[in-house]
C-alpha cells in the first residue's frame, strides 16, 4: 500500500470531480483529518484521511518550479 505524503499547500486532483466540475482541491489542514478547498467554487470540505487517500489521483507540490506530481494509480509519477 503506497501511503501519500500530503503536506499543507499541495493541490490534489481527485478521482471524482466536484458537483462544479473541478478536479482539483488544495490542502489547507492535515492531520487524521484532511481539509481540503475546492478550486473551482471555493467549497471547504474534511475528509478522514483514509477516505481522501483513496480518492486522490495526483498530487501537484507548490514548492518545486517545475510542478512535480506524484502518481498514486501504479506507484508512477
């Protein structure tokens, strides 16, 4: 089991889009609980971590220029 290292900043893209059609969501809490701000509407949600984990697709870090992205599907980046 490949166990995703969230930190608070990072943008997630989902599985499942959001009922306003976006993907993707930044982080702003972490902790057993994940809070997490769409970006396409602005809604805040908290997920348990074990639910968002499973329901993540990609993860962009801020902190690197080039956008790094880890792959959850595969182990691939």
């Amino acid at each position: 089991m490949i166990i995703p290292k969230i930190a608070v900043g990072d943008t997630l893209s989902l599985k499942k889009k959001h009922p306003c059609g976006s993907f993707d969501f930044e982080v702003l809490r972490v902790g057993s609980d994940i809070r997490i701000v769409c970006r396409g509407c602005g809604r805040d949600l908290t997920l348990p971590r074990e639910k968002l984990e499973k329901a993540i697709r990609r993860i962009r870090h801020p902190e690197s220029a080039e956008g790094a992205e880890s792959g959850i599907e595969g182990g691939t980046p």
